[in-house]
C-alpha cells in the first residue's frame, strides 16, 4: 500500500489532546452550519435553468451539503433569488423572506435580481435589495454554474465567520428596521 | 320546498375548500399563480392569474434598435433561446428581402434543431420528475450540457445566446464547433433509448398520465394550441411544413401525431421529435453546401474588419450599424417559426425609424394556458400539476 | 394560392355579403389586409369562420396599435390574423378608431383563445370590449391607474431615483 497523503476534513483552531478537542462555540456552530445550508430556490426566469443546471450532475451544488432543496421557508436557511422581480411579485418575495426563521441568508443571483439587469422598465423592480437586505450578490445574464458555486461558498464563509449574537444585536434590527421588517 | 333546496345548496357550497397554488411552488416550474375551488380532491373550478414576470418585452422593442433586440427575444422562451433569435433575425430579413446563402440557412437549421432537443429534454424529464422519477433527469441533463458546450463554442454563450445576425451567422462553425456536434450525434441516440426503456413503458408513470388532461380537436382549436400540444391532440399542424422557412423543405422529416391529447401523448410527441430532430440535424451535416456564412446586407451585417481598416464607406458602415442608426424600409410583417413549444409569430411595423414602430410577439404559451381551467375541471390535483408540467408552460414566454 | 388570389376571392365575398365599401384591401408582404369598420367586425369574423369555402377556423393572433400622428378617428386599432389550416389561407384584418370611443365587442364567443388577447389589449391599450366574461388587467398589477404601451407614456418607472439624468450628462 502506498503512504498516500489523505487530507483529512477541515478542523477549526483549538487545542486538542488525547479524546478531546477544545475549541468555542461559534466556530463548531459555524462549522456545522455551513455545511448543511438548505437553499431555497426561489427560481422566476432564465436564472432558474441555470440553477436546474448546478443541481444537476455536473456542477453538483449538494456537495456542499445543499442536497435538500427546500420549498417551505420555515424549513430553510438560504433564499436564492434567482431572475427577474417585478413589482407584482415583490411583496410576496417579501412574505417568504418574513417566513423564514432565523439565521437566514439571501443570495441574489444574476443581474435581474441584483439591479433590474437590462430591464429597465415600469415593471421590473430594480434589485430586490430595496425589498429585503442582502447578503451576496452573483451578477451575470445568466451565472454560469461556477460562478453560482463561487457565491455559495462566500455565503458558507459569511456562516462559519459569523457571531452567534449578530442575530439580536441592535446593528441587525436597525438594517432590518431600514426596510421596514420587524 | 323551495327553501329547503336553497339550503342544501348552500350547505353543499359551504363544503368547498379554496387551495391558493400560490406563484412561489415548487411544482409549477415558473411563477404563475392559481387559485382551485375543490370539494375534496376534485378540482370544480379554477382561476389563473399571470404577470408576475411581466418584463414590457413590446414596450422596450420600441426603444431598441433592430440589433439589439435580438437580447431581448433570447428570454422569451429560455430553454431554447436560439430558435427565438432566429425567428427574429428571420423576420428582419422579411421585411428588407434580404437573401440569405444556403450554408448560413443550413447552420441556423442546426442551431435550431439542437436547442429543440433541448428543449424537449427539459420537458419529458421534468414530467418524469413530477410523477416521482428523477433518474432521467440527471442522466439526460448532462445532454443539455454537451448542447451547451455546442452553443458554446458558437457564440460564447451557454443559455441566452445571442446567436447569428441579421443576414446570417456572425462566424462560421469551427472546426472544434463540429467535433463536438459530432460526439453529440454519436453519444445521445443510446442515451435517448436508455430514458425512453426507464420511463415510456413504466406502469406506474403510465398509470399517471394516460386520460389524464386530456384535450380533444375541438377545444384545441378553439383554444389556438399550437406546436407539440395540438399535435398531440390530433391535429398536424407544423409551421416547418405548412409556411417552411430557411429551408426547411429540403429535409425529409416525419411529424409525429397523438390521439387523445392526454399527458402521455404529449409526453411521447416531444420524445418522438426529439428523434426527428436528430434526423433532421444528420441530413443537414451530411447536406452542408460551401459559401458564405452571412449574405448581402450591408445596411445590417457588419462589413469585413480589413474592409473596416482600409476602405472609408465600410467604416461608415460600421460605425452606423453598431450606433444603430441603419435605414430601415417601411412597412409591416408577420413572420412566425416553429418553436419549442409552437407557432411563435413576431409582428412588425417599422415606420422608417431606428426602432420599430411597434412589435407584438404572439406567444405560444400565453394562448394555450387559458384552456388550462378548462381542462382541469372534474380532475384531481396531482392530475391538474402533471398537466401543467406536460403542457409546459414556460414563464417568460407566458409574461412577455 | 397566391395572395392576390386570395386577397380577392375574400374582397368578392366580403362586398358580396356586406355591400360595396365594407372592406378594404391592402397586400403587405405576403398577407393580404383588409380594414374594415368596427361596427361590422363581429359579423365579418363570424362569416369568415362559418362560409364553407372560406372557413377560417383558427385565430393566430390578435393585439392593438396606436398611431399618434394619424387622423384622430384613425388612432387607436386593433389586428387580427385569421388561418384556415385545411388550405393554408392566411389573411389579416384591421379595424380602426378614435381615442373617444374605445369600445368594441368581445370575440370570445367566437373563437375562446380571443379571452385573454382581448385582456391584454385592454391592459395595454384601454379598449373596452363588451361581452368580454372578466375584463381586467392580467399583466400589469390590478392597481396601475395608466394604460402604459400608450406612446404618451415613459418606459422606465416614474418614481426610479438612481439613474438621474444629471448623473448621465443628459
């Protein structure tokens, strides 16, 4: 057998010792979290066929852990919001972001969701970040599957990095308070 | 008497449940809202809304010159953004009696004809995926792929292409472009088959779609179905063979005709043209005239680059096509092309201008989803998702 | 059949059935036209549907247009495009009218995929069509107060802020 070099699942800092691990809370939370995201595939237009493409076998999104899409808001972490919003939509955009429970993140893929993209008409909204606060944003008309993979992985970064009291801090309730979220 | 017949009718209204399958489901592919009144499972009425996508295609066409609004018919109908192009480019070259060289028409006919599978691809596997068997999507998926590849290596872009110019295609096929057409020819027949045995002759997934949403003649034409849903339904009208463009009637081809309009024929007419698109796209391969890949348009085709660099007028030429400021003659047109799902139809007026006067896109979808109510009446509900996903209803081309 | 063959067959039995002037014939490309008077339009499209040799039992497509600068009883008009399959006949049909007087009778009767055509142009354009089962808007949102493919009227969004024309030395 030869002395092959097998790299081991990432591990956080800490201090480890004979049957025992030591490290905080938040980066095992972290660590658990960003690997188990459910998305929710909030998928309107063309976006959305380049999304049925990640999930599928090529650029397989459920490596990351992703491998429940998740239909009902209370059962999921990530809003993807993928393709174009119009204004008859945005509330109900907003009532599935209300829905779901806490922490939850939310990416914008392609340029319709981010900016309007080349829609710059009375019935488009421009950007769904004047509806709900957001935390990446993947431009492109449409993403290719690598770049929606890439702005997952930034989310998983956001996960595992973030503080377990950001979510009853004051600095979270005035950004959600901006939109008028309570 | 009669007051007791009121209440029992009353009682009896009271019985039925309103079940809101709401824009954001999962099982509608695309957002379009409908509200069923059902007395248990059984659908007794229903009422779609539409619009949730609504992106003024018409209005912005107004303000955009001709080049240009080439992006915006590619998100009409997504999964097959090619055929839409084409369509467009083909009704600009109507209305300025341009001709175009027989190689140019025989290369679009093969752009089309690989986004038609495509785009069939997504259906039948997304049918099978709502009755609960999600193998042949991730196995045929990775067809679209090599047909992505293929657009790929033709105009840089995977879904919302862009492909060809007004007057014929912007480069010729590469010889990369060509092997990968190849190895898509030699590699799919096999994998077509292995969907078909999984799928077609399964008793559960036959059990689920035979006499289900079924659609006679009548109501079909009645409704102005077009495309694979009328064919299924028993009528044989193919835009390819009745009006043929970029021709298309140099190809031997068969089209294939349901009976009974149910969800299994649907399902068996799109698999039944993939393979005749397959025919379609080898007559064409083998077929391929030498000449020009663009034909005579300078007002529209941008001119050589070492024309650009050594002669003033093919400058001149140049910088008015990119600005957009072309000559465009007067009048108006219709021209309309077989589409994925269709008869899809662009209507022109041009009154001169840099951009048209007005343009109205008949989409398919739009016409036939209104017969949807109808057709659920007196059906259950997991009957009423699977018609959805069989009549597939693209939301793009829905909203416009 | 060529299509100044069919253009003329069709004008020969429109005048035969509806007098001298009901109709008159255009050729744009390869669709023969035939402008018509609104009044009359329910039971032209009815003949054309119904007659043995004519027959045209299939409704392509229908929208509305809006002429600006055109004579005010001349403005606002509607298309249709009618198709008898069996022969492959394909012919066109226009009407015409002031902004004053928008209202015309629903096909629906007729031919059923005219519903939600005729709620479009109503969306787009504000005509009214009498007899139409649910006339409202199926586009735009319920509460838009503005026919918006109007040609008096913006594309972009009227409240947008961050794509001033000072930012853009317009």
């Amino acid at each position: 057998m030869k002395n092959i070099d097998i790299n081991a699942a990432y591990k956080p800092e800490g201090i480890e010792g004979e049957g025992y691990f030591l490290t905080t809370l938040d980066k095992v939370v972290g660590l658990g979290r960003k690997n188990s995201l459910w998305p929710l595939p909030f998928a309107t237009s063309c976006c959305g066929i380049e999304f049925m493409a990640t999930m599928a076998a090529g650029y397989d999104l459920s490596r990351f852990g992703s491998e429940r899409l998740s239909f009902s808001p209370r059962q999921a972490d990530l809003l993807m919001v993928m393709g174009t919003i119009s204004k008859k939509m945005g509330p109900i955009l907003r009532h599935v972001y209300e829905q779901m429970a806490e922490p939850k993140w939310v990416m914008s893929v392609g340029a319709c969701a981010c900016s309007g993209g080349i829609f710059d008409t009375y019935s488009v909204l421009q950007g769904i970040d004047r509806v709900i606060p957001v935390d990446v944003y993947v431009p492109g008309c449409p993403p290719r599957p690598e770049q929606i993979i890439e702005g997952f992985m930034k989310i998983q970064h956001l996960v595992e990095t973030e503080s377990l009291r950001r979510r009853e801090s004051e600095e979270y309730k005035k950004l959600l308070g901006t939109y008028g979220i309570q | 008497m009669e007051l007791k017949e009121k209440e029992l009718v009353e009682l009896a209204e009271k019985n039925y449940s309103v079940l809101n399958l709401g824009p954001t489901h999962p099982a509608t592919h695309g957002i379009f809202q409908n509200v069923l009144k059902m007395d248990g499972e059984i659908i007794i009425d229903s009422e779609p809304t539409i619009g949730y996508i609504h992106r003024a295609f018409e209005k912005i066409a107004e303000r955009k010159p001709y080049n240009q609004i080439t992006t915006l018919t590619d998100r009409l109908n997504y999964c097959s953004s090619p055929i839409n192009n084409m369509a467009w480019h083909m009704t600009v070259e109507k209305l300025i009696n341009a001709e175009i060289p027989k190689r140019a028409q025989y290369m679009r006919v093969i752009i089309m004809e690989l986004s038609r599978i495509a785009d069939h691809i997504i259906c039948d596997t997304v049918i099978a995926v709502d009755t609960g068997a999600a193998t042949g999507y991730f196995h045929l998926f990775q067809y679209r792929e090599m047909i992505y590849e293929i657009f790929e290596e033709i105009c840089g872009a995977r879904l919302t292409t862009n492909i060809g110019r007004i007057g014929g295609l912007e480069r010729d096929f590469s010889t990369m472009a060509w092997e990968k057409i190849q190895k898509f020819m030699s590699k799919f027949p096999a994998a077509l088959k292995e969907f078909d045995r999984l799928v077609t002759r399964n008793r559960i997934f036959m059990d689920r779609t035979i006499g289900v949403g079924s659609v006679s003649k009548e109501m079909a034409m009645r409704y102005s179905f077009s495309g694979p849903n009328m064919r299924a339904a028993g009528i044989d009208y193919d835009v390819r063979v009745m009006n043929p463009y970029c021709s298309y009637e140099d190809f031997e081809f068969d089209i294939p005709v349901g009976t009974s309009g149910d969800t299994f024929d649907r399902f068996m007419v799109r698999l039944e043209e993939m393979w005749q698109s397959y025919r379609i796209i080898e007559q064409a391969i083998a077929k391929m005239p030498e000449g020009r890949y663009y034909g005579d348009v300078p007002d529209f085709y941008l001119p050589q680059k070492e024309e650009v660099y050594s002669s003033m007028e093919a400058l001149i030429y140049h910088f008015k096509i990119v600005m957009g400021e072309n000559d465009v003659p007067k009048g108006e047109v219709y021209h309309s092309v077989e589409g994925g799902n269709g008869e899809l139809g662009f209507y022109l007026i041009s009154d001169g201008g840099r951009t048209p006067f007005r343009l109205h896109i008949r989409r398919p979808c739009f016409i036939y989803y209104q017969s949807y109510p109808e057709i659920i009446k007196g059906g259950m509900l997991s009957d009423a998702i699977l018609t959805m996903s069989s009549m597939n209803v693209i939301a793009g081309e829905l909203d416009a | 059949m060529l299509v100044n063959e069919l253009g003329q067959l069709v004008q020969d039995k429109l005048t035969l059935n509806f007098g001298e002037g009901s109709s008159k014939l255009e050729y744009h490309y390869d669709f023969p036209v035939f402008i018509v008077s609104k009044d009359k339009l329910y039971d032209i499209l009815t003949f054309l549907k119904e007659d043995k040799d004519l027959s045209f039992k299939y409704l392509t497509t229908m929208c509305g247009v809006q002429f600006p600068n055109a004579q005010p009883e001349l403005e606002f008009g509607l298309m249709y495009q009618l198709h008898n399959m069996e022969k492959n006949y394909r012919i066109r049909l226009k009407v015409f009218m002031p902004k004053s007087d928008l209202n015309m009778k629903s096909i629906t009767t007729i031919w059923s995929a005219a519903n939600w055509m005729e709620r479009e142009a109503f969306d787009f354009y504000g005509f009214n069509f009498i007899g139409h089962p649910n006339l409202k808007r199926i586009l735009n949102m319920e509460e838009m107060n503005y026919h918006p493919m109007r040609k008096e009227y913006p594309l972009e969004d009227a409240t947008r802020h961050d794509k001033e024309d000072k930012y853009f030395g317009r």
